[in-house]
C-alpha cells in the first residue's frame, strides 16, 4: 500500500462500490491490481511532473518565443547526440488550445504534454515516443524477424505502400483504416502460415502471449532463435518477393482468414471462438496486449477486402495492350471440381428448374432457395393437391430418404405418427425452414429419436445396436451412411397407439432439455452441445453428416415460439374430450387452437415472408 500511496493510488471504502483503488492524480478508479499495473503502464497515467506543468498558462506575447526556445534546445541535444547534419528539421507540436486565448493574460488553461516528436532526417519522416513500452518491443520483434530475413522489411514497404495507394491505410486508428503495424502483423502472419519465417515466440512457455508482455521478452535468445531457424529450414527457401506479394494478396482475398485469428504467438491456426471478439470479420491479435486487437471499422469491411481481390486479379492475371489475358476472372459458368468441392453449376440449374416449373399450368407458387446448403425448387402440385421440392446434387438425400423409409418398416405406428407431426407443425407454422423455422425432415428426427428413447422404445437405433468391428463404413460424400438392412418383426414391446405416442412425443420434449443436449438418433448415449462445440438454442444432428445442425436455421425468438406450441399442443390434447373432437370432425379446429399466436418475422423477407433474403432481392 505504501508504494501505491507513493503513486497516489489511494484505497476506497464507500465512494464506488465496485471500485477498490482511485487514482488522485488521474481521478482514475480501479477494481483490482491488475488494473491498477495497466493504468501504470498506459499513457492514461499522468506522473507528478506532468500535472505540475497543467498550472496558469503563459502570456500570449510569450508564447512563440518559449516554443522557439524549446525547438532550439530539442535541436541542439538531439544533433549533439546522435551527431546529426544541419538538415534535420525539428518541429514542436503542441495542443490546439494553447492558441485559444481569449481574454487577459491571466485567464487559465490546461494542455496535455505532447505524446511525441515529429522531426524528418535525411527525408526520412521519424518521431520520438514516450511511455511507448509497447511500441519499443514491436520494433525490435520487426528487427528480430528482419535481421533474419532482410525481405521481411522489404516485403512490409510493398505492403504499406499498396495499402496507402490503395485507401485503406491510416495513421490514426479512428480514421477507420488499419495502421501500419496492423499490415506488418499480417505480412508477418501470413509468412508464417506459409512456412517462411519461424515463430519465435513459441520457444518461450510453449508459444504462450501472456510472455510477450514480459519486459525481459525482448532481446531473444540467440539460442532460441537458431533452433527455430533450423526447425524450419528457413535460410535454405529462397524468396521471391514479386511471387510473396501475389500470394500475400490471393491469402487474404481468399478469406480464409475469417474463421481464425491473425496472430503471431504461435505457427498453429487459432480459432476466433476462443476470443470475444469472434463477431469481427477481419481480428489482427496484438502480440505484446492480449487484451488488444487491431481491426477495421464495420463501413471498410467491403471495401478493404474488394482491395484485395482486385489487386490479386490485377497482378496476378497476365496483362497485354488490350488488357488482361482472360476475359471472365471472377466467374466461370462451367469449371472443374476437384474433391469436396460443390458443383459450379448447381444454383444455375435450380433456377433453370424453377423456370421451366413456373409455365406449366399445373404447378403454382414456385419458389427457387439457392442460397441453402442444398439448393432447392418448392413449389405447389395443384391437381392433387400436395406440395413438393426438387433438389440437385444432394446424393445424402437419398440415403437419408432409404434409412426413413427402414424406420417405417420396422412398426406401422412411424408413418401416420409422422404425416400427423407434420401437418401439426403446418398448423402451428412451426413446420417451414425457408421461414425460420424447422423442415419437415427435421420433425422426423425429433420424431425418431423419441421412438428410440420412450419407455419401452418403439424403435431400434439402425446405426448403433446392430453393428460390430466386423462392419466396415459405407462412405458416401465423405460420410458414412451405414444403417441395418433388416428388419426384424415384433422387435417392439411397446403398444400404445398412435395418438397416445403423439401425446407422449409432446410431453418428451416440453420437457426436454434442449439448453446442453443434442437431438440424435445415432447412438444411446446422450449427446451434448460441449462436445459438438455448437452453441445455437435448438440443435439437432443430421444422422449422416455429423457437422450439419438441423436447426442452425432457427432463431433464439423462433426457438421459444417453437416451444410454446410444444407445451400448449401438449395442454390441449391431454384433455379428455380430444377424441370426441376427432370423432366430431373437429381435429382442423383443434390444430388451429394449438398455434401461440403468429410466428416471429423478424429474418423474414416482408414480400414473401421467407428468410435468406431481404425485400430487396426477393424474386417476387
């Protein structure tokens, strides 16, 4: 405490609640030590000296010649030192307010003491910083990485100098742009994903970035430094600096960037869930301030990464007198595919599909979704009656329509118990993916995995009770689609009925616990959210294609929706007059009483009142 008091940092009882320390000079609150160290590091600290100096202001008449005064002496000391010629240019910049003196001499004002000195030596634009620990050590990592590689530097000028001429540089921060050292952190970034430079900070606590804050990080070990040179082999790669900078270029146009951090603690790829700032498209992680992070305002997202690709197209297609080699670069209707790549071609022939459906006189209210996982036609058979979907390039479909159709075969009970959850979830407008809410195929795993879990279960589990070691993997599509081929009769204990199956599939999942577990009809097990890393309010997992969530689609407000016809469907139809009602004819009127009220359109388009899409580009 008495070093703290020695600061000024004064401990407080009553005045903040949350507050522990108070800064007296600063008139700065503090919760804990840690913040108490940070404000001592930071430029938000004022020392003793600095707030003597905010005392009654100079007279006007004094002004200029105390500023030539303090310009003569800066220059004297600084050419004395470093023995500089006549040609450095030495400038003092201080606070706008010191020139908005109204009134008499004697009228008071306060100014903040300048961060830094501007000067140019040689032609060459160089500032003095204070209190500017962190930028000393970034400097020295970038001398570190260039001494190593003197095309480190080089490659950082071309870069610099692209993002200037290109618009999306800055030197503040608030200007929207990134700042130079944000492009050294990606150059740097980028040479190492691609093997060319090592990664010095992984030899310090296993590559750990809290390290880096260490004030004894820098110098390296040389030790250090010659076995990550050796790990990798760098010296024995040549470079090619006109090759690095395309590359560079087509790295980041290709945006493989989004779903990892651009950081420079450690060679391995860091996911941006692990941080809070997992919402930002473009996250350049500070390697000497965790709690940092260098990024773009949310106006230059198209912008910065447009630069990018064009400049990649730009550099990296051939150019003759009449322009690039190739005349189409972005997009080409008919190109090769190589492994689990997806068709070119797919959403060109579902819309071709949706245009050839729309003129004929029997199919209504046609509907193209191209921009779902697997893109769909839906549209309307007006003769009999029914609606229908057309898909293309969906080879799981088929496996996942051949296991459905095995469930049904082993209890008659499933497919009237599935035609029945489905038109249910029509009435509740529960039933719909393009609207928000679930698919019917999402319903029948619902369905499925409340078959296989009920008391006794009516159905088996196909991928799990009946396979052993012997049994190899049937891969389809990079996944494995094996299921039991056969059925085997009377292998259910249970006998209720349909509806009373109904009523119990209500109440299993009022009273499910959709918070930590998955919906799955693959094995016994309970599976849980923790260990499928998904975090969306209801998930339900494709049998087949394990990374797919069946109801990723669905809103936390959709969710709660969903839920509240769950539990009111479950209120009505354990009442005692429902069969009459069934006998009566009166099951539309009960279907309409189960609906909560009208379903959440706030990702809907408000013209066709579909998501995916907005008013703007709706086809309608």
């Amino acid at each position: 405490m008495k070093y703290l008091e020695s600061h000024h940092i004064l401990a407080l009882e009553k005045n903040f609640p949350d507050a522990i320390y108070w800064c007296s000079l600063c008139d700065f609150h503090m919760s804990n030590i840690q913040h108490v160290r940070t404000h001592f590091d930071t430029h938000q600290h004022f020392p003793e000296e600095q707030v003597l100096l905010n005392g009654r202001g100079p007279l006007w008449e004094q002004h200029m010649e105390v500023s030539k005064n303090i310009s003569d002496l800066l220059s004297r000391h600084v050419f004395e030192k470093l023995g500089l010629s006549m040609c450095l240019v030495l400038g003092v910049y201080l606070d706008d307010q010191v020139f908005l003196i109204i009134g008499a001499s004697d009228v008071q004002f306060s100014t903040e003491v300048p961060m830094s000195i501007k000067l140019t030596v040689s032609g060459v634009r160089v500032r003095i910083s204070w209190r500017c620990e962190n930028g000393l050590k970034y400097g020295k990592l970038l001398s570190v990485y260039t001494a190593i590689r003197p095309q480190f530097a080089s490659l950082c000028r071309v870069v610099r100098k692209w993002a200037e001429v290109s618009g999306i540089y800055s030197v503040d921060r608030r200007q929207g742009g990134l700042t130079s050292y944000g492009f050294d952190l990606m150059v740097l970034y980028f040479l190492l994903q691609k093997n060319l430079l090592p990664c010095l900070h992984e030899g310090l606590a296993y590559g750990s970035p809290t390290v880096a804050q260490n004030r004894k990080f820098l110098p390296l070990p040389s030790t250090l430094v010659a076995f990550q040179l050796k790990k990798i082999g760098v010296l024995e790669k040549p470079w090619d600096l006109a090759e690095l900078y395309v590359e560079f270029l087509c790295f980041y146009a290709s945006r493989i960037h989004q779903n990892e951090i651009v950081q420079v603690y450690t060679a391995k790829q860091v996911s941006k869930d692990r941080s809070r700032w997992n919402k930002k498209l473009l996250q350049i992680s500070d390697p000497f301030r965790t709690d940092n992070v260098v990024t773009f305002t949310k106006a230059y997202q198209v912008y910065f990464f447009n630069c990018f690709l064009k400049s990649f197209l730009y550099f990296a297609i051939p150019q003759t007198i009449n322009g690039p080699l190739l005349d189409v670069t972005l997009y080409q209707k008919v190109g090769l595919t190589v492994a689990r790549d997806a068709c070119k071609m797919t959403k060109i022939i579902v819309r071709q599909i949706a245009q050839h459906l729309q003129q004929m006189a029997e199919v209504d209210n046609v509907y193209a979704i191209t921009g779902a996982k697997v893109p769909i036609v839906k549209f309307n058979w007006t003769r009999l009656g029914v609606e229908g979907d057309i898909s293309y390039y969906n080879v799981l479909a088929l496996s996942n329509t051949e296991m459905l159709k095995q469930y049904c075969s082993w209890d008659c009970r499933v497919a009237p118990l599935g035609v029945w959850i489905k038109r249910w979830a029509k009435s509740c407008d529960i039933g719909d993916a393009s609207r928000g809410s679930l698919s019917s195929y999402a319903f029948i795993i619902l369905l499925l995995h409340y078959l296989q879990n009920c008391d006794p279960p009516v159905l088996p589990r196909l991928q799990e009770d009946f396979r052993d070691d012997s049994i190899q993997p049937v891969v389809v599509d990079n996944c494995d689609v094996y299921f039991h081929r056969e059925v085997i009769p009377d292998w259910s204990q249970n006998r209720q009925s349909v509806g009373e199956l109904f009523v119990g599939f209500l109440d299993y999942y009022a009273r499910f616990d959709f918070g930590t577990q998955v919906v799955q009809i693959r094995r016994k097990k309970p599976l849980l959210k923790m260990e499928k890393d998904w975090n969306r309010s209801l998930c339900i997992e494709d049998p087949f294609d394990l990374c797919h969530n069946l109801g990723s689609g669905v809103s936390r407000k959709m969710f709660v929706f969903i839920v509240r016809n769950i539990h009111n469907s479950r209120k009505l139809f354990m009442l005692s007059d429902v069969r009459r009602a069934f006998l009566e004819g009166r099951k539309v009127v009960l279907l309409r009483k189960c609906q909560m009220g009208p379903a959440p359109t706030d990702r809907q388009c408000r013209i066709c009142h579909r998501i995916g899409h907005f008013a703007e580009a709706c086809q309608k």
